[in-house]
C-alpha cells in the first residue's frame, strides 16, 4: 500500500493556469503564492480526478479565461461534478453561486470532502442527480461546466443548452478529439446563432458555446 502511495504521488504534480493553482496535498506547507493567486488543494487518493487529465484541464482553462474577462457573476453548475473540483475552482475564481451534481453519490460524497480539504464546506450545493434532475426546466445558469462523455452530452442537449442564461457559457468536455465533430453537430440546431468553439489536448478535446 505505501508503494502504490508513493507512486501516485511520483506522478501527481502541481499545475496552474492563469491565477489558479491545483496543488497536492503533500505539497500545500512548500507551495508558494504570489499575490493575487489562490490554489485548490488536492488529494488523489480520493480518485473521481485530479485535475492532471486533460478534459479537466480544458474545461479549467475555459473557467479562467471566463473570469479574468471579468465574467465571475451569477451561476455555474458543474454537471457531473465527479471530484468536484471544477466548482471549487469557480469559487475560488470569485463566483458565489455554485452548485455540482453526479448521478454517483460516491463522486458526491468525495466532493464534500475535497469542499471541506478546502475550507469549502458546504460552499458548493452538491447533490445527487442526473442530467434531468439535475437540470429542471427553468434552471439557468451562467456558466455549465459538462465533463462527462460525448455519447451522454449527445443525448442531452435540451437539458443542456437549455440550462445556459443569455450570453452564457456551455463547456462540455470529457470528448475524444476523433468525436468532436459528432458533438458540435448535435447541437448545431439547438444552438443556432450561438459562438462555437473547440479546442484539442492531445487525444482530448472540449466545445464551448456562447449564447447570444
């Protein structure tokens, strides 16, 4: 067991994009920050993610650029928060209203802890459900962070777009970079006049849609 502990944590590095840091637990007394910057603090062991694949790391490059255009207001709902991460990294950004659901009440419960890892506790509303549950009609959002898989993102486009305020943003990831044309032509027509964007790490890819 201390061998596969000290293996992953071989593997886990810090990382950081724009002001945000993602920093391992064991590293939180060495790691510095400069003024201004604000880290999340991470422990692997708890699976569900950990920031290092590259469809977190797209779906966080998104959340930064969106902030530092100065767009931290109203809400972001993680859909399929997993390890929560993505709606710690909101909040550390600056917005106030997040929330993350998963139809794993493991991935929920593992969420909370990385909340409270954080001095988060109860910060975020995380709850179990899923893309329907999770996304009433009505809901509105000005910011949807979807890092699941492109069959599921295909198959729940209403509950998807629609959730998304005007001049909002939809980010799905967790897309292989050989489906990423399938996804932005399943939500080409519920997305018309819409700005479409995608992007590609290694054999990783995301979509962003901003509504008019």
């Amino acid at each position: 067991d201390q061998d596969w502990r000290d293996s992953y944590k071989a593997h886990f590095k810090a990382w950081r994009c724009g002001r945000l840091h993602w920093v391992p637990i064991w590293e939180r007394a060495n790691h510095v920050l400069a003024a201004g910057e604000t880290a999340i603090w991470l422990d692997p062991g708890l699976a569900f993610g950990t920031g290092n694949h590259e469809t977190t790391r797209l779906c966080v490059e998104r959340l930064v650029a969106r902030a530092e255009a100065g767009g931290t207001g109203g809400r972001v709902i993680d859909a399929g928060c997993g390890s929560g991460i993505l709606a710690l990294s909101a909040l550390r950004l600056g917005w106030k209203d997040v929330a993350g659901f998963d139809n794993d009440a493991e991935a929920v419960r593992v969420s909370e802890e990385n909340a409270a890892l954080n001095d988060l506790a109860g910060a975020v509303r995380f709850s179990t459900a899923d893309l329907v549950t999770g996304l009433p009609a009505g809901t509105q959002a000005e910011v949807v962070l979807a890092n699941i898989q492109a069959d599921v993102l295909m198959r729940f486009v209403p509950e998807l777009t629609g959730a998304v305020a005007p001049g909002g943003l939809l980010v799905l990831s967790g897309i292989l970079a050989h489906e990423n044309a399938a996804v932005r032509a399943a939500f080409a027509a519920a997305t018309a006049g819409w700005t479409v964007e995608h992007r590609e790490m290694g054999e990783w890819s995301d979509v962003a849609l901003t509504r008019p």
